[in-house]
C-alpha cells in the first residue's frame, strides 16, 4: 500500500521535473524567435533607409563581415585565459550541421587552436565531409574569409601518416567518436604488449608517460582544457576518457539555435575557473 | 569518529528517500570529497580540521548511502598529485589515513554487522610502510563481507591505473598466459584496481569545480556526472538526493548509451577473433583447404573464442592470487588456502 503512494508521488515529481524542463526549453526558444524577429524588422527596415541602393548594401555586409570577424578576435583577447584545444560534446538525438560549423567558426574566431566534435553515435565521424564542407561555408558566410588564405586543417583518420607541420595560425578540426576512446586505450595496450611479445620491451618499462605519447596522433595535439556539451544529457557518453583529466566541462542546454552570445559566455566561465593540479 | 554513523533517518527524510527508492536507483556512486581546505579557511580553522570534518561527512554520507539501498561507494581520498602539496600537509593526512584505518580495526564488530567490505585502490607503494600495513590490515580482515562495498581511491590517479592495467597485462605476455591478441576493453577493465566493482552509475564532486581531476576516468564513461557547488564538510542528505533525482531524469538515456557501447564491444570482440582465425588458418597450410566453407570456419572461430577465454581466466587467476599476496604479505598471514 505504502509503496503505491510513494510511486504515485514519484511519478508526480518526475512529471515536474519533465514539464520544467521543457517549459525551460521552450521559454529558450521563445526569446530566441523574439531575437529572430527583431532581427527580421531590422533587416527590413535598413534597405527601406538605403533607398534600394544595391551596391551600398552589399559594401555595409561585407564590412559588417570584417567588423564582426575583428569584434571576435578582440573578444578572444579580452579574456584572462582562452583554452587552446575545445570539445564540442553533443548529447542530443537530433545534430545540426550549420549550429556546429557556427561553433567551429566561433572558436576559430576568438582564437582557439584545436576544436573537436564529437557525438556518442559516430555521426560527425561518419559524415566528416558533410560537417567539413559545412564548416567552409559558414567561414566564408560568417568571416568572409576566402578559404584558400586561411585554410583549416581537417583530419579524419587517425592512420593517416601526415608529414605536415601544424603552424600555430592555423586552426585544428577534428570529428570523434566513441572509437577513438577506450577503443584506441586498446589498441595503444595491444601495441605495447605486442612489443613486449616480440622481446623488444619489457612489460617492467611500461609507464604513463609512454602509453600517453603512443595515445598522440602523429600531430601533436594537446588535451582538451575545455568540454561544452550540448544537451540535456548528464554524462561524457565516452568522450576521449584518457584524455579529459584535467578538462573543464561546461553544460548548454542546446546546440541547436545556439548563439554567439552563449558561447562566449561560456568561454567567461572557463577564464575565471583556477585550476589547482592537485595542489 | 567511526566510519558507519549509527543513526535513523529523520521522518521526513525517511519519506523522501521512499519516494525516490521508488524510482530506479544507482547502485554504485562516486565521489570527489572536494572543498575541505576551502571549509576549513572560511570557518576560520586549521587545515587539518577541515580535512577530519570531511572524513566525519563521509561516515554520514555511507549512513544515508546504506538508507538509500547504495550498496557500493567509491570515494578520491588522495591523489598521486596530492603529494605535490606542502610537507606539513601530506603528513598531516597521511597520518589522519593511518589513524582511520586502525580505528577501523577497532570497529570490527560494527562493519561484520553491516557486512562492510574495504578495499583501497591505488599504487600503494608511494606510500609509508606503516600506513600500507594497516591498509592491508583494514583489507585482509574485511575481504569476506559482501553486504557493501566501499572503496578507497588513495595515492590513484586514473591514468596510472590504467597504466598499471596495461603493465599486468604485458606481464601476462610474458609468462605466456595471453597473447596481445587477446587484449580487449573487457580485459583491460577486469585488470584494473576497480576490477571487482561494477561501474559507476553517479559521479559526484562537491565544491563547484567541473573536472575530473583523474578520477576514474575510464570507469565513468556512461556514467551521470553530478557537480554540485556546496563544500564536502557541509553536504547534507539533500544534496544527495538532488544529486539522484538527476541521475534519474537522465536514466534512460544513460542505459541506451551502455547497451549501445555493449553491442559495439562485442562487435569489436567477434571482430577481432574473425581475424586471429583468420590469420592462424593462413599460416597453417594444412587447414587451408576445410577453412574455406563456412561451416568450418564458424566451428574454428568458436573454438578460437572457447581458448582465448581460458587463457583470460587463468591469466586472471594468476593476477588476483598476485595482488592477494600482496596484501598478505604486508599483513604477516598466510595465504588463505
């Protein structure tokens, strides 16, 4: 008897718990269209005030471009401390291509080196291409950068024997998956052992400092200090294990529709975090 | 102070925690103790209060773990990094470490009642001798319980135990146990400290800060990550409810993950012995000819899968009789038979 009334007001509880979260949600949405709109009446109102006057139109986009691309890279520099590798973690059923390529571009904008992306189903890995080619547009659209001035580095294999060095100007992209987590703890484990098989090491030599060096890709990329995950889901879903020691994690409720504003604020969040190192 | 806290819930308390037993519960939960230099310094007390108040907030926290039906408990007591801190500091916890342990031992009769079982994980060799001692004391004369668990993460960090995972398992090599083919996610997780424990279903860590800090990190890959802002020493019953109705709203969506991640695990396990068959049955020039029908080539894999398993458990075997001499040794005793 006891034990129905409990489940009873469990249930109710969750309900609550279910209806503030979507209530939160759609409250997001909400301003986010109100945003949108104000937009919408602004970009209405401005060709009305130029008179039609193509040409001045397209010169007003192009700078805003420049500005916009200047506004960035000053607010990257306004902050005490701007992480060098960040992983974009999405905890969502539904992904959007265009809210990632908008993030990646962001990041590149203010200054962060190395940006991966990563869902626990291997989606981004699997359509590598598809998010690449979505990251180059929204360059183009956001930045007005021509691509072939600024190239971003894209690797989508870890196999891939690349001799190229990485200069420090150049954006890293990187697309994840569950596969470069444990799984490649494994493989690192079985080439050690393999090793040790074949008498060429000895399994007293094994260290962190080796298993670490053999868990690098081929480029030298350094661990992520920052983490945004997007969604509602409480977990890392088997993110880079090995590689999140010493990461930050910074939750947003969604990628979807994200705005510029969010994600600099988070960038705040993360400059004003002290890290201690077991001290 | 004891490690269990004898001691009943208030009513109210005992109402909520039927309310949320009602739902599914994680049965295993971690924690980062974090915050008690920060409590210490903001009550104006010594250092090393702060750290005896945090291991009192622990004995409390068992107590509703144990009211809550949590059978097991992971605790960060110390990080290898930890040793990084002053002299005065190191001692003062190791000392603290020491003198819980023998309490411990005074505490039998209570821990056999609630049938508490410790186990301490970490590279204990970094520490001093008379510490390990009693830590093989507390582990040895607790090694039958079974009702609960708690374990101790001390002088760990998570890489160094996965580290350590892959130096047991080319150790196995050597003695020609397994071969390196036979390395897989389950083997490597079965060769960690926390081999005995399932993985975490809640991760918690206090004081405000949002990292892991080389804790269990490959542990709580589908785990739900809880970061709460109150400081260790103050946690109350109702941050640990908090924290569990979060894991709750994210159940479902935690339990498609691990049953994802189990599948892909065992995709990579048939995969692999496809190709060790497959790699055996070219080198055999006799088996050549029966290993082309597929009839045969199932029968080989089957076998191939039976013998990689028994070579895994003797090389397990052989691994915990290790790590129980180990214990043994420290503790002076015989091996039990």
């Amino acid at each position: 008897m006891m034990a129905l009334v409990y489940e009873f007001v469990w249930r109710i509880l969750h309900a609550l718990l279910h209806l503030q979260r979507v209530l939160i949600s759609w409250f997001r949405i909400r301003l986010w269209n109100w945003r949108l709109w104000k937009r919408a009446v602004a970009a209405l109102l401005v060709p009305l005030a130029l008179g039609f006057q193509n040409h001045k139109k397209l010169g007003t986009s192009a700078g805003k471009r420049g500005l916009r691309r200047v506004r960035w890279g000053a607010d990257g520099k306004s902050l005490e401390k701007l992480p060098l590798h960040v992983g974009l973690l999405i905890v969502e059923e539904e992904l959007h291509y265009t809210d990632i390529a908008n993030l990646v571009v962001w990041c590149m904008a203010v200054g962060i080196s190395y940006v991966s992306v990563y869902d626990n189903q291997g989606i981004f890995r699997r359509n590598n291409s598809r998010l690449m080619d979505e990251i180059l547009k929204q360059q183009q659209d956001l930045l007005g950068l021509d691509s072939t001035k600024h190239p971003v580095e894209f690797l989508n294999n870890r196999n891939e024997k690349q001799d190229h060095q990485v200069l420090s100007c150049q954006p890293v992209v990187k697309a994840l998956s569950p596969d470069d987590g444990r799984p490649s703890i494994v493989r690192a484990a079985q080439e050690l052992c393999k090793a040790v098989e074949q008498k060429e090491r000895r399994s007293k030599d094994i260290d962190v400092h080796m298993l670490d060096s053999l868990l690098r890709d081929s480029v030298h990329i350094p661990d992520p200090d920052l983490v945004l995950k997007f969604g509602p889901v409480e977990s890392t879903l088997g993110f880079l294990p090995w590689h999140i020691r010493l990461s930050e994690f910074i939750s947003l409720p969604s990628h979807t529709d994200v705005s510029y504003e969010d994600f600099f604020s988070a960038l705040q969040r993360y400059s004003s975090c002290e890290q201690r190192q077991g001290k | 102070m004891s490690w269990i806290r004898e001691g009943e819930l208030s009513l109210i308390e005992r109402l909520s925690a039927n309310i949320l037993k009602a739902g599914p519960m994680p049965k295993h939960v971690a924690f980062i103790m974090d915050g008690n230099r920060r409590y210490a310094r903001k009550r104006h007390v010594e250092r090393q209060e702060g750290h005896t108040q945090g291991f009192d907030k622990l004995a409390e926290t068992l107590r509703w773990c144990l009211n809550l039906d949590i059978r097991e408990v992971t605790v960060y007591a110390f990080s290898i990094e930890n040793f990084k801190r002053s002299k005065e500091e190191v001692d003062g916890l190791m000392e603290l470490a020491k003198q819980k342990f023998a309490r411990l031992l005074e505490e039998q009769e209570n821990l056999e009642k609630h049938g508490v079982c410790i186990r301490v994980l970490g590279d204990l060799a970094l520490l001093p001798l008379d510490l390990q001692q009693a830590i093989a004391k507390a582990v040895v004369s607790t090694r039958g319980h079974n009702k609960c668990f708690l374990n101790v993460c001390f002088a760990y960090t998570s890489r160094h135990e996965i580290t350590n995972a892959v130096r047991e398992m080319a150790w196995g090599v050597e003695q020609g146990l397994i071969r390196s083919s036979d390395v897989s996610e389950l083997l490597l997780s079965e060769c960690l400290y926390s081999s005995s424990s399932p993985d975490p279903d809640l991760l918690i860590r206090t004081s405000g800060e949002v990292r892991l800090s080389d804790f269990l990190l490959w542990q709580t890959s589908y785990s739900c990550l809880v970061f709460q802002s109150v400081l260790w020493p103050e946690y109350s019953f109702w941050n640990l409810c908090e924290a569990i109705l979060q894991y709750q709203l994210n159940y479902l969506s935690l339990q498609r993950a691990r049953d994802m991640h189990k599948e892909q695990q065992a995709l990579q396990q048939l995969e692999a012995d496809r190709r060790c068959v497959a790699e055996l049955l070219m080198h055999s020039g006799s088996a050549k000819g029966n290993g082309k029908d597929p009839q045969s080539r199932q029968e080989h894999l089957l076998t191939y899968a039976a013998d990689r398993e028994e070579r895994v458990r003797s090389f397990l075997e052989a691994l915990q009789l290790q790590r129980d001499s180990y214990f043994n040794d420290l503790n002076g005793q015989v091996p039990p038979v």
